[in-house]
C-alpha cells in the first residue's frame, strides 16, 4: 500500500513536497470451528491465528525556498520498518438447557509484536538524525467471557 497520493502538498509556486510512505504487508489468517455434544450441553469450539509481517519504508521528495532546517525534503524522516504480529485465540461458547436458553463462553487470546528498525543511507544523512531509534516488542494475554441468556 502506497500512501504518497494523500500527501502531495503543492499549495504553493516556491516549493512542492510529496510524502512516499511504502508499506509492504504480508500474512495468513486461519481459524476452524468443532461442534462437541455432551449430554445436554453443546460446545462450539473456536481456534485460530494469524501472522503478517510488514516492511515500512518512508522517503520525502521536494524543495522549498525557505533555509530553515526544520522543513527539509529530499530525506527520509525515519529508519526502515520490519514488523511482525502474531496472534492466537481459543474460545468455547457452551449453550445449556433446553433449546440451549443459556449460553457461556469463555476464551483467551495472545498476541505478540515486534518492530525491527533497520540504518539506511539516506536516514543517516537527514539533518536531524540522532542516531538509530530503538526498536519495540511486546505480548500479551486477554481473556473473555460472555453469559448470553
């Protein structure tokens, strides 16, 4: 997905900018559902997860007759992007009674993140770089129920 055409500002003759952001997304997503009867009680069991991976890279063109540096073109404002997300969920939605008056479900889910900054040239040359910013990784477990009556 290439976002640059929101961002093409030519507002005025004495300078243009256009903001390339690129973002590569790739990924599967893939879930199954199983009916189990016990007695009177029927359990619909849900499992799946997903897993994209992204590659985001971000490069401004354009000039601008002012010298001051905070607006500057021709460089890239942030490092290259490499991204992945899992996810994974489990739940089991329990109906009970007759014609199943009640329904219990209960599941958990986790998810991980984790963004790669990668060094390029043409970061490095931006007059504000300051060095490469670190990278960000996290997890976590969220849980569900639901009483439906």
């Amino acid at each position: 997905m290439n976002i640059s055409d929101r961002y093409d500002l030519m507002s005025k003759r004495d300078s243009w900018q256009k903001l390339n952001m690129d973002i590569q997304p790739y990924g599967v997503v893939g879930h199954a559902t199983m009916n189990v009867f016990i007695g009177s009680i029927h359990h619909v069991i849900t499992y799946g997860s997903e897993a994209y991976l992204t590659d985001t890279s971000q490069y401004q063109l354009g000039w601008n007759a002012s010298k001051n540096p905070f607006l500057h073109n021709n460089f890239v404002d942030m490092p290259n992007v490499h991204g992945t997300d899992l996810g994974a969920v489990l739940q089991d939605r329990i109906g009970i009674g007759k014609k199943e008056w009640l329904h219990i479900t209960s599941g958990v889910r986790f998810d991980y993140f984790k963004r790669d900054t990668h060094n390029t040239l043409k970061y490095q040359n931006n007059p504000l770089y300051d060095g490469l910013p670190k990278g960000a990784s996290g997890s976590r477990y969220s849980l569900k129920i639901l009483i439906e009556a």
